[in-house]
C-alpha cells in the first residue's frame, strides 16, 4: 500500500508541470482524478511525435511521461452542470492542483474560497508561470521563457557563445517538484490541525530558487554570473576533458582527489605546485591547468582514462547519450525503467522500504475513466458505491 493510499487528488493541470506532481502523487498511491476538456483534454495528447499506438489510439511519448496512475474524466468547467460535479467531487478530495492562469478556476466558481467553504481541510496548489501575486502575474508563462527570464540561460552555454537553454523543460520540472514537495508539507498540517490551504507556486520562483548556489554567488559578490560551457565557476578541474577519441568528464571536488589525480596521471608534483595545490589557486590558474591536463589525456582514450580514475575513487564518467544511459546495466539495476500494457516509462527514482511506489494505471485515455468516476460517487444519478 503506498503512503499516499486514500488520499484524492483532483487534477486540473495539463502539460508538465503539474502532470509532473500528481503524477508523483499517483506514484504513491493517491487516487488522482485527471479532469480534462471534453473537446481538447491535454495539450500534451498532440504533441508528437513520436507516438505510441495503444488499443487503435495514438498517443505522444511526452504525454505518456507523466500521466500515469490518473484516471481520466471530461467536465466542461465552463457548464454550470460540471462545474457542480467539480465541486461534488471536491467533497472527497484531500487535493486539488490547477494551473490555469490567476483567476482562472474562480471564474468557474472553482477558487480557493470557494472550495474551501466546501472543504476546509482541502490543499488547493496552483501552479502558474509567475504567481498569484506580483508584478508579472497575468503574463502568459512557458518553461523556456521562464528559463530566459531567470538568469539561467545566461549561465548555460559556451563562454563566448550564445545563452543557452537545458535541453529538457527544467523550470517546469522545478516547479512540479516544489509542489509535489508542497502539497506533502499542506497534507501533513491538515492531518494535524484539519486546516487546508492554498499553495502558490510559480515557475519563474522555483527556477530562481533552484539556481543555488548561482544565485548566492551573485548575492554575496554583487557581480554577474556568466557561462562556463561545461566548467564549473567555484571548483577546477571539475569539467569535460577532451581524450584522444573523444570527451569524457571529470569532477575533481578536493584537494585530495586533486593528488590522487596527479599520481594518477604521472604528474605528481602538480599536487604541491603553488598555482595547483589548492582550489582556490587552481581556480586562479584555470586556464594554464586545463590546458596542461587535456595534453595529458589526449594520450589514452576516454573510457580508459575514466576506468583508471574511477579505480583510485576520482569521480569521472562517461558522456552518455540518452538512449546510452536507458540501456546502460545500473539503470536496469536501479529498477527503473518500467513496462506496462506495452506502454514504457520511467518509475518513481525514490526507493521506500515500508510504503513502495507502484505503477497501478498506464496514462489514461482521454475521457476514459468519466463514466466510473461519476457512477462511483453517484453523480450519474446512481447510489455512490460504499
């Protein structure tokens, strides 16, 4: 049984972000309700390819990716009728999380105010671009605007080259995870105290907040962080090195690890040298060693130099494509990679001893589940199942 087991989740989210939560959710055992449009559902359903074909219906690879373990309902929140099933269902839901824009879901009779009148212990999280509040808040928001707007693609990228965005949608991975994280916190103070809340998490907040030690460097110094391609701005030699076939990378997080290096690679008196001996200096001098360590490698190839120095316990690896990783044995290991109705995704990367994750559900068709969930709690005009 998942330590989320009894807890109803209703979902009015589409896209990442908040499909990204529930679908944590869902992975640990609450029951999430995924309410979508009638006409159009999640936007995420046409955005392909590439496609998986399932029992004659088409679906999209990034769709399937955070969606499973939810069944799936149509109400036109614009109908006065489903409207009022929205707000039935919200008598035996402990969650809902929404992401239209502020303002939204009350212009549906669905806000904050006034669910909570209809359950007081409710956790109401809305994820939007910029936030409830604040100068930015009814501005239409997408994960790479956001990436542009939070500094982080200013610091992405070659040093001499154009800002850069992560090639994944970062900002909004963020911001499902602050929620995910969120909605436990809410969860754990209604059980306590049987007071909801309402959750207000923004992707613009949640990049800025996840640029760590970035941010705090500016902070601290007043100056600008710019790019370092694949180098890090605080720790040298922590970067790719180019081998004679190829780069690989290389995380030298100590001065000791600095040593085992120099030994490593014949060089040992670099490890006493005033320009190297400690990161700070190393960081002054990043330029000359970089230089005089890729003369080095470049005399064996990558994966000899990382099995060499991942036998004496200095971090390196491999530059992997995704496909290598999805194939790569520890993945298989780990468990993570999961296969159900034909369907294949990425499991829940947590391992719990007492209350594992579970796949339950594959992500639902559209509209596939509005029938049972309405005969399930009587809206259909039936007795609601015990």
């Amino acid at each position: 049984m998942g330590a989320l087991s009894g807890v109803r989740v209703l979902d009015f989210t589409r896209v990442l972000a908040g499909p990204l939560c529930t679908m944590l959710l869902g992975d640990m055992g609450a029951d999430v309700l995924k309410v979508e449009d009638p006409l159009r559902g999640d936007e995420t359903r046409q955005w392909g390819p590439p496609w998986l074909e399932r029992d004659g219906q088409r679906f999209s690879a990034y769709y399937l990716s955070v969606n499973r373990n939810k069944r799936s309902l149509t109400l036109d929140l614009k109908n006065p009728h489903d409207q009022q099933i929205a707000r039935e269902l919200v008598k035996h839901s402990a969650v809902v999380v929404e992401n239209f824009k502020p303002g939204g879901m009350a212009s549906f009779g669905l806000g904050y105010e006034e669910l909570k009148a209809i359950n007081p212990r409710l956790v109401y999280a809305s994820i939007t671009g910029f936030g409830q509040t604040g100068l930015y808040s009814d501005r239409p928001g997408y994960d790479f605007v956001v990436q542009a707007m939070s500094g982080l693609m200013s610091i992405t990228g070659e040093i001499d080259g154009a800002p850069h965005k992560v090639g994944v949608a970062i900002s909004d991975v963020f911001a499902g995870l602050f929620a995910h994280s969120a909605i436990l916190a809410a969860l754990f103070h209604a059980e306590r105290t049987g007071e909801g809340q309402h959750l207000d998490i923004a992707l613009l907040d949640s990049q800025i907040a996840a640029l760590v030690n970035i941010a705090s460097n500016a902070l601290v110094s007043g100056q600008t962080p710019g790019r370092y391609g694949n180098a890090h701005p605080s720790i040298v030699p922590y970067q790719t090195f180019r081998a004679a076939d190829g780069d690989f990378a290389l995380a030298v997080g100590n001065d000791g690890q600095f040593r085992q290096l120099c030994a490593l690679i014949g060089r040992g008196e670099w490890g006493s040298d005033p320009r190297f001996a400690t990161n700070p200096a190393r960081v002054a001098h990043r330029v000359e060693l970089v230089r005089l360590l890729n003369e080095v490698f470049a005399d064996n190839s990558a994966g000899v130099w990382v099995e060499r120095m991942l036998a004496v316990g200095i971090p390196s690896g491999p530059i992997n494509t995704v496909t290598d990783i999805l194939a790569d044995p520890n993945t298989e290991a780990r468990g993570l990679i999961h296969v159900l109705d034909g369907i294949p995704m990425i499991g829940h990367p947590v391992g719990f001893s007492a209350t594992p994750s579970e796949i339950r559900l594959p992500p639902p068709a559209h509209g596939q589940h509005t029938e049972e969930v309405l005969h399930e709690f009587g809206l259909d005009g039936s007795t609601p199942e015990s």
